[in-house]
C-alpha cells in the first residue's frame, strides 16, 4: 500500500513541477492601465471596392436625395452611408448584390435615356424624376420591376445605414429622426 | 457516478423539459437532463453597446442567419449557427427553422404569450371533419393548464370565451384605449372579440424554464442538469426493446459518451425531437413521424393603419396605447361558414409610428409623413391555424451532418389553399374592421410568411388512440416503446392559433405524472 503511494507521487511531480517552477510563486494579478484608443472610422475613410464607379456615384447621388442633410444635422453623405453599403452590398448573398446591380443600371440606362447623362449628374428635378416609382404603395413581395425593388430596397437601407452610423448618433441623432441607440449585445457563446 | 442509472432522463431544458424536470423530481425521481448548449451567465454573456460600434451599422453580417429573420447583430450570437447545425430544403420551399441551444431553451427568448388550445383544437375533427381528433380534450388538460398559469403568472382578461378559455389569471385590468375599444365595437359585426393578450408575468422580466421551473427541479436535490451535451441517438436494450440510455456528444470537447435511465423523456423541441427519433430508427412503426408537420401562418404588420385622431401627436390620453388580441373568430358556429376551415387570430398594438417603407415618400416629405403619424399606428400580426397534412414533413438528409456529425433534417413543407384563402380572408375582414372603426389603413398584407417563422413548429410526432396512425398515446407515451415519452410540441394533433407554449407545458406536466404513477407500479 506505502509502495503504490509512493510511485503515485513519484509520477506526478515531474509532470507538475517544471510548470511551477516556471511561474514561481503567486502574484497578484497586475492592473493594467486603461488606454484610450480610436477606431478605424476615426483616422480613416472607407475605400469603395465592390461598385464600379459609375454605380458608386449614383448610390452616393441617390443616398444624399433619400436621406439629406438637415440643417446642422447627419445625412446620408455625413454619414458615409454609400460607402457602407459598397462594404456591406459586397458581402452579402448574390441575390441582394443583383438587386442593387440591376437597380442600378436601369437608374442609369432611365438617366442616359431622358436626359443623356449619367444619374449622378442629374438636376434635383431630374433625379426626383426617376425616382416615381418609390411613389408606389410598398408590398411585401418584392416588386417585379428592377428599379421599384432597388429604390424600395436602397431606401431602407440607406436609412438604416444613416441612423446607425457613429456620425449620426453622436450628433444627437439628426435633429427629430430617431438615432440608432444602444442595444444588448450577446457575445459569442463559448 | 459515470455508471449511474437515473430513473429518467429528460433531453432539453426548455418549456417542455423543464416542465418534466418539475414535474419528476418533486414526486421524487431521480432524474438527469441534457441540454445541447451551455448555461448561460446573462451578466457575462450580454453587454449594452451602440449600434455603430456594431461592425455591420446593426445589419448583421450578411449571409450569418439566413433563416432567423428575427435575428439582428446584436442578438445573432444567440441563436443556433445555421452552419454549425445546418438543414436542408428545396429553395422554392423555404422553411424557416429557428432554434436556441442553452439552457432554458427558447423560453429565454419567447413573446410570452399564453393562451390554452380549446376543444375547437383538440376536437377538431368533429366540428369540419378534417384530420383526427386529438385523443384528449379541454377537460382533459384543464386541470394541469390551472397549474401551469401559477408558475408563469399569466396575466388577462376573463371572457368565457368557448374558443379561448379563461386561465387562472393575474388579473389584468388596465384600460382598454379608446382605439381599442372602437375596434371591438367594429369586429362584432364579423364576430370578433377584443381581449387583452394573455401573457407569462414570470419573475423579474423573465418567464423561462430557465428561472421558473429548473431552480425547483434542482433545489429538490433530484435533478442532474448537464448542459453542452448534444443527443445523437437514443439507445434500445435489444432483450427488452426499450429504451436504455442515449448516445451524446460532449460539445465542447466532442467526447462521445453515453448515459443509462430507467426512462427516457424526449424534449429536445419538436423538431430536434423528431431528428432524435428519426436518427435512432426508432418509434416508427405507424410511419407517420415526421409528417403532419404545423405551424401557424404568420403575417407581421398584416394591417398597418393610422388613428386620425391621435395624428401629429394630438393623441388625448387614453386614445391609444397598449396591446390586445383578437381570438379566432371564423367558422365557429358550423364547420365552413367560410371557404376555407378553420381560422385566423391577430394580437395588435397601438401607439407607435409605422416605419418608413409604409409611407411613398423620401427625404424631408417622409420625415414630415412620419411625423405627422407619430402615435397614431395601430398594426396587426395574423397568425392562422394551419392544417395537419401528412406531405408537410421532416425527414433524414443522408448526405448533410453536422458539425458533430449527427445527420440533419430535410425539410419538405409548404402552406396549401386553405391557409392562402384563410389569411387573405382574415387581412381583409380586418382591415374592414379597422375602416368600420374609423381608421385609416396604409398598408395589408395577406401573404404569409414562408412556414416556420412564427418559431411555434409542431406536430411530426403526433399523439392518437390508433398506433397505425400516431406515435404517442393520450400520455405522449410512444405506443412502441413504453418508456419512451415526448412531450413537446411535436406531440401536437393540430396547431390551433394559439402560441403553443402553455399547452406544451400542460402537456409535459401531465405525461410526468403519468410516467411516475406507471413507473412506480413496474409499468414501464
């Protein structure tokens, strides 16, 4: 019975006491001053990559008609909002990038058509001109037409991504439209 | 200890589990419980964060959840990874197929709403000749409903309503608004009750398996609750034909391992029941598991309408404001007043501003729209009963596993005429109802969503008196194993309109103290 307790602990420090040799003794564990950082978006401006330029000017055109700047407050363009949907429209699923592609072609093939020039260089009256179908009562099947679906669509989203931006929340949230707030976030679950 | 044999062994730790568990351990078995996903710390697990420090601006990363519409990036670490559990469909036939893995199950995250099924359910073959009867009634399952409202404190309205019965409620006696007390008078034309929603109060804003039936469970020193502990498959004494413990995989460490029961209660949720027995080629002999597959049809914001009168926040108080529901309301008195069987509730709330999709406008004008509907809204969700169809059904994918190499569920699923005719009805006697109350409707919608968003997916294992045609008995005991239970709602003979939860409990409740009366007589 001695003889079987003594090679029990025989074995087992060996394997133990490297380990604790190495950390020696127990320590308290060091607080580590808190350090101030920034985040990406504040030292930096995104990069479209996913648009060509041509669809990236019309988004950027289109955002600054559906969401404008008020006075003094956040729109789409202070928000950045076309830069953020080139990011998150690239990522997404191919149904929704060909929503976007298609609805922007047909909003520059209608530009091109009425009035020779590309969306982005439209007048005010001219853009508005194109953007009628937004006039139709929303359905929750989305609409057979291209243009119908992607202003429905570029709409929401272009809200979505001004009212959630940092800009917009920090600045109080636009003057009366509802800011993005603070919400519960559950962390990956181990 | 590895060696024990518990006297049951409960697999899910949700509603129906945790009901069991309850149920078991106070009449003095021994039991463990396996839940797939881990006990949850809410302190650590959860943090308040803006939602521009979100990666995604809260759109959630694309392609994450493509099923789980009620996801959103702050809370899409807390459903199921639909890659790490994936399953299989026709795209033309999407089903929707959401689920949670942590103890206390989708209890943690339910509406609350609480209502009981009525003999228009479990009788409803009687009343339009469609389907089978469930093998109990109301009277049946009354008693146990009267005790499963105490434990979630259900609040409401009592209003001797046949197709709605009264619970033992915390009363709820706050006001009805003036909207909707407009909306009442309204509906009677079309035969339409307003009540207030009936919901779980539970304790400190939760009403969970989680805080309202484990901690009874454990603190009677009878319950081994261990989490992360994923079934893969149900084991069969091969002498006796009964069950004899299951095959489960540990999660974190992907241990296989093995536990041994008298009994065996399944409660995994009623599809990942259903996978279970499926996967262990057991409880088939009628060949209806995994068919009748039901939800209800579910429509949000079926009828979005403004009240004029509380227009550019000039609402009096009282005007609006608060919640109600309306129970189902078509083919009462006969079985088909209607061209469809069956029938459609909506719960509605009042007071809010209609999002912006509803308004044709963009820029200043939609702010100035939405502005000037400011408190004004009143919107409805639809949800119907849909109809046990033995072609709506789960089955074994061969060729898909998981990422514990268990294999997964093909979905095969979609609504038929009767549910398209029902919703289409339903929105439109709505929203006539709304006109007839003064509102002015912005907005209808009849189409349901695809099959499983309403996240209240029953039947595929479903009780009956006739072993050819159901796998449970009146005691959501299998006919062919007898110490073989399920008891969630996978047991369910029709889906009714109402959430499903508080019969799912009652349920489970009830097939407990069968199991502990048969197994203390060597019954089983």
């Amino acid at each position: 019975m001695r003889r079987r307790k003594f090679f029990a602990s025989a074995v087992a420090v060996p394997a133990a006491s490297p380990l604790l040799g190495q950390q020696g003794p127990p320590r308290q564990q060091a607080e580590l001053p808190k350090l101030d950082i920034g985040t990406a978006d504040d030292v930096a401006s995104m990069q479209p990559k996913y648009f060509s330029a041509g669809h990236f000017a019309a988004l950027s055109r289109l955002a600054e008609i559906l969401v404008p700047t008020p006075e003094g407050g956040v729109g789409a363009k202070e928000a950045k909002a076309a830069e953020f949907l080139d990011f998150l429209i690239g990522q997404s699923p191919a149904e929704r990038q060909q929503v976007y592609l298609k609805g922007l072609d047909a909003l520059n093939a209608q530009a091109k058509q009425k009035h020779q020039k590309p969306f982005e260089s439209l007048s005010e009256v001219q853009a508005v001109g194109l953007m009628e179908p937004l006039r139709k009562p929303w359905t929750y099947e989305p609409s057979p037409d291209p243009l119908t679906r992607f202003l429905q669509t570029a709409k929401a989203d272009v809200r979505t991504a001004t009212q959630n931006s940092k800009e917009f929340n920090l600045n109080g949230g636009g003057g009366a439209r509802r800011p993005g707030g603070v919400g519960m976030y559950w962390y990956p679950l181990g | 200890m590895a060696s024990q044999e518990f006297d049951v062994l409960i697999i899910g730790s949700g509603a129906s589990g945790g009901t069991a568990a309850y149920t078991l351990t106070k009449l003095g078995l021994k039991c463990a419980m396996v839940e797939a996903g881990p006990l949850v710390d809410f302190e650590k697990s959860r943090g308040l964060k803006p939602v521009y420090e979100l990666p995604y601006r809260g759109f959630g990363k694309p392609g994450k959840l493509p099923h789980v519409f009620q996801a959103n990036e702050f809370n899409a670490n807390q459903w199921v990874d639909e890659k790490e559990v994936p399953y299989t469909h026709d795209p033309k036939m999407p089903y929707n197929w959401v689920r949670v893995r942590m103890v206390g199950g989708k209890s943690l995250f339910w509406a609350r709403m609480s209502f009981r099924l009525s003999d228009y359910e479990f009788k409803a073959k009687d009343h339009d000749g469609f389907g089978e009867n469930w093998p109990i009634s109301y009277a049946d399952l009354a008693p146990y409903y009267d005790r499963i409202d105490p434990i979630f404190r259900v609040s409401g309205r009592k209003e001797g309503l046949k197709q709605l019965p009264d619970g033992l409620f915390v009363p709820d006696e706050s006001p009805d608004s003036e909207a909707t007390l407009r909306m009442a008078r309204a509906g009677k034309e079309f035969g339409m009750t307003v009540t207030k929603i009936r919901r779980s109060l539970g304790t400190g804003g939760l009403a969970s398996s989680r805080n309202l039936l484990l901690p009874d469970a454990i603190a009677t020193g009878n319950l081994t609750l261990v989490p992360n502990a994923v079934a893969r498959e149900i084991s069969i004494d091969k002498n006796t034909g009964k069950a004899n413990g299951l095959h489960f995989v540990e999660r974190q460490s992907r241990r296989e391992m093995f536990i041994k029961a008298k009994v065996v209660v399944v409660a995994a949720s009623c599809l990942e029941s259903t996978r279970l027995l499926l996967n262990s080629k057991i409880a088939n002999s009628s060949g209806v598991l995994g068919h009748y597959l039901m939800d209800q049809s579910y429509i949000g914001n079926s009828v979005v309408a403004l009240v004029p009168e509380a227009k550019s926040g000039k609402a009096k108080r009282g005007m609006v404001g608060g919640a109600g529901y309306i129970p189902r309301f078509a083919n009462l008195k006969s079985g088909k007043e209607k061209k469809y069987i069956r029938g459609c509730a909506f719960d509605f709330s009042t007071g809010g501003t209609p999002d912006a999709k509803y308004f044709p406008a963009w820029g200043k004008e939609l702010e100035d729209m939405q502005m000037a509907a400011r408190g004004a809204s009143f919107s409805a969700t639809a949800m119907g009963d849909v109809l046990p169809r033995f072609e709506n059904r789960v089955e074994i994918n061969k060729t898909v596993v998981d990422a514990y190499g268990i294999p997964v569920l093909h979905f095969d699923c979609t609504y038929g005429d009767n549910e398209l005719e029902m919703m289409k009805d339903s929105v439109a006697t709505l929203a006539e109802t709304c006109r007839s109350a003064g509102f002015e409707v912005i907005h209808t919608n009849d189409k349901p969503y695809p099959p499983g968003y309403s996240i209240h997916e029953l039947g595929t294992c479903r009780m009956g008196s006739d072993p050819k045609r159901s796998v449970l008995n009146a005691y959501n005991q299998s006919h062919d194993i007898k110490n073989l239970f399920v008891v969630d709602g996978s047991s369910f003979v029709t889906a009714g309109t109402q959430n499903p939860t508080m019969t799912i409990c009652a349920l489970a409740m009830r097939a407990s103290e069968y199991l502990a009366a048969k197994l203390s007589k060597n019954e089983l």
